[in-house]
C-alpha cells in the first residue's frame, strides 16, 4: 500500500468568487468579510494535512455489474463495472485533508463566526477535491509508466454507486496511517476525506478520459466542479 | 424609515441598518414593528437566494444582521412586556449515513428567521437521536434532510423510529434534499416535503397556522 502525502493546495481567490458569484467580490470588499475570508485562509493553510492511501488489487473476472478481485473481493454496481470495463487492476484510495478544519469551523460556528466558519468549511472540500485530483494523476502517471491506462475514477455516492460500497474500501485498505475510519453509518471520518476506484489496465478501458463529474447528477449545478475546471480546465 | 430599514438589510448595508434601527427606537418606533419590518427584509434576502442572486455569505451576513436587530430592541420589547411570539418549534437534522449540511443549514436559518425555534442536531443523525430529543423538547415539525439516495431508507428508519416511540402522532414531519419529492415523501412516511428553502417554511407555517395556538400540538 502506497501512503503519500506530497499535494500542494492552492486556493485562489479569483477562482473562489467566480465559483461563488459576482456578489461575494462586493462582499469581500467590505473590511468584515475581508477579515474572515483572510482569517479562514490562514486557518485552512494551517491546518490542512493533505494524505492519501492506496494500492491496486488484480481482477480476476467481471460477474454482470461487479468485479471480482484476485483476493477475493467482489466491488461494484451502479456504473463500476462498465467503466472501468477491460481493466486487469482496480486502484482503489482514500484521501483526507485531516479533520483539524472541521474541528476548526465547528468551534467558529459555536462562536459565532459563521461566516469564517463557513469560508473554511469550503475550502476544506476544495482542498479534499484537489487531493482527490492529484492522486488521481497520480495513479494514472503511474500506469503510464507502465505503458498502461487508467480508467475514470469513480466515488460510492456519486452516480448509482451506493455508499455502502465504502465498506468494501475500506475492507481493502488500511486507513490508519492517514488517520480515516469509516463510521457505523459508513460516513468517513474526518468529513473532508473521499474515497475512489481508478481502473488500470494495458489495453483501452470503459470510460477514459473523463472525470468523476460526467457520473453525477449534479454537474451542472456542483460549485466544486466550477472551480476544478477553473483549476484545471477539466470538463 | 421602515423601508429604508428593510433595503438596508436586504442590500446587506449593515451600518445602515443598524443606524436606522437606533433612530427608529430613539423617535419611540414600537419595537415589534422594527423586528417585523427585519422580518420582511430576511424573506427578500431569502427570495434573492432562491433566485441565485445571494448565496450562502449574504444569508449569514443577514442572519447576524437580524441577530444584531434583535439586541438592540430586547431591552425595549421588554420594557413592553411583550416578547415575540415562537412561530413552533422544529428538530431538524441531516439523517445518518449523510453529511450534506448546506441545504438543511438554509432550511435552519430560514425558519429562524421566520420565528421558528430550531433545534438543528448536525450531520449523520442516528433515527434514536431524533426520537430522544423529539422526546426532549416535543416539537411541532421534525425535518429530515438527505442529499443521497441511501438518505431515503434512513429516513424511512428514522419515521419508524418515531412512531415506534409513539410520538408520530404528535409531529409532522417533512423532508427535504436535492433528490426529494412527493414520493420520496410517500415512501418514507412523511407528511411532505419541502422542494426548497421557502418551501419548508410555507409548510412549516401552514402546518403551525392549522394547528392553532401554539400549546396544541400538531396532531396528524
């Protein structure tokens, strides 16, 4: 199992009111707000601890709508097993900011700060996304290196994929060194962590190319989808 | 100046607002009418949201500013005796196996403002959270949040948790989440739900005005 934590967050406050709306530019200009935007930065960049975990796990075959891994596991439902269709190896990670933020913005909100509060609660999920975004990259620089190719990544939740696949995740990976548990209710702690697949293979894969977005359903309205194509330029 | 209060606060110009509120009570305004007059301008900021011209830090900035509102005239609502009615009370939460906040945050800051007194229990709330803290404070409206699809067979869990209890009978409950609509309703054994932000409060209100005086709970 591979544990990494060498990402780079940046937060952009260009990118940050385009994905918010034209008002939040009027808004920040006023001393108060600067405050708890500046303040809520400085609180982010101090607290984020950026750690990703995974590994890949051979396919032994794909039965219908899931796979069955060489040890055994069987994963899947939903889109899983077209898109990542014709690949011999599944990367399966999770990734975390740390729980430090939440902590952090849930004291705010008790204090009254809402505001800061809420700054710092988004950039804790912009900067969950950006990991997510580099381990991908990751993973998919590492197939190339083997002259393979990577598949879409894809997050029970997201799409048909049920939640309830977490637990075959986590099954497979040993979270403890990033410090994420799944909870009773299959929820990650901390808040600011995802989990995903990534289909590797030699040959040409179900869905390459494109991004855990095209499988949700609320693409067209996710803020954190307008500011990864600011970032990035992904689709 | 009740109107130049209620632009004040809906364009979100604190000062302003803050000014007028001292001048309205200095010049011996009734103080109730200061508050309702907040009232009015909270459900044109809620309207603006509704119609993506504000978003989440101008309902925040609109809360403290009602907040702020609120303290300044206390002290003469009491000099009157009067205190401002609680529309009903509501327990609200986003049902376990989920985490999305932002909706039932809104939902929260919207029945606030319209008097509601709210009792938002988080994220990931177990169906035994709702029942003990229904049975705590014994609420008129229970709100069940969820943004995933897995939230219906949680909430559908925690509505049988609540009649289990014996205590449906005493609440109405509504749901709400990007993906709710009347069957999802039907489904888990709600009594509505609430397409968006203003909708839960026009049911909530409905629901309350139905029911009466504030001391008849809502019977089903």
């Amino acid at each position: 199992m591979y544990v990494t934590h060498d990402f780079t967050i940046c937060f952009d406050e260009t990118q940050y009111i385009a994905q918010v709306g034209g008002s939040l530019s009027n808004l920040l200009a006023r001393p108060n707000v600067r405050a708890s935007w500046v303040a809520a930065l400085d609180d982010a960049r101090r607290l984020l601890r950026p750690a990703a975990a995974w590994d890949t796990f051979a396919i032994k075959e794909f039965r219908h709508e899931r796979l069955v891994l060489a040890n055994g596991t069987r994963i899947g439902g939903g889109p899983v097993a077209s898109v990542v269709a014709g690949a011999s190896e599944l990367a399966v990670g999770v990734c975390t900011v740390d729980g430090a933020i939440s902590s952090r913005a849930t004291e705010l909100q008790a204090e009254g700060q809402r505001l800061r509060a809420m700054f710092l609660d988004d950039l804790g999920s912009w900067a969950v996304d950006q990991v997510r975004q580099q381990l991908c990259r990751g993973i998919e620089a590492a197939a190339k290196g083997r002259g393979w190719r990577a598949s879409a990544s894809l997050s029970p939740g997201e799409s048909e994929w049920s939640v309830s696949e977490q637990s075959v995740i986590f099954g497979l990976l040993d979270t403890q060194p990033i410090g994420v548990v799944l909870t009773e209710s299959l929820v990650m702690s901390p808040i600011k962590s995802l989990s995903l697949i990534v289909g590797l293979g030699p040959g040409p894969l179900g869905v390459e190319g494109a991004s855990n977005c095209d499988f949700c359903t609320i693409r067209e309205r996710c803020n954190y989808r307008r500011l990864r194509i600011m970032q990035t330029g992904e689709q | 100046m009740k109107d130049k209060l209620i632009t004040a606060i809906a364009d979100m110009n604190e000062e302003e607002a803050m000014q007028l509120v001292r001048a309205m009570l200095e010049a011996g305004e009734d103080p109730q009418s200061i508050l309702d007059a907040a009232s009015e301008a909270m459900t044109i900021v809620g309207k603006r949201f509704d119609e993506k011209e504000y978003y989440l830090p101008e309902l925040i900035i609109a809360g403290d500013m009602m907040k702020a509102v609120g303290e300044l005239v206390k002290p003469k609502l009491r000099a009157q005796a009067r205190s401002t009615k609680t529309a009903g009370k509501v327990v609200i939460g986003t049902v376990a196996g989920d985490i999305h906040d932002i909706g039932k945050d809104v939902v929260t800051f919207m029945l606030d403002v319209n008097n509601f007194e709210v009792h938002d229990l988080g994220v990931d709330v177990p169906a035994a959270t709702f029942v003990a803290k229904i049975q705590e404070i014994q609420p008129d409206i229970v709100g069940l949040s969820g943004f995933l699809t897995m939230a219906f067979d949680q909430m559908k869990r925690t509505v049988e948790a609540i009649k289990e209890a014996g205590l449906r009978g005493n609440v109405k409950i509504m749901i709400g989440g990007a993906i709710m609509d009347a069957s999802a309703a039907e489904y888990v054994g709600a009594d509505a739900f609430g397409a968006d932000a203003s909708a839960a409060v026009k049911l909530a209100q409905g629901w309350v005005a139905q029911a009466g005086p504030r001391s008849s709970a809502l019977a089903r």
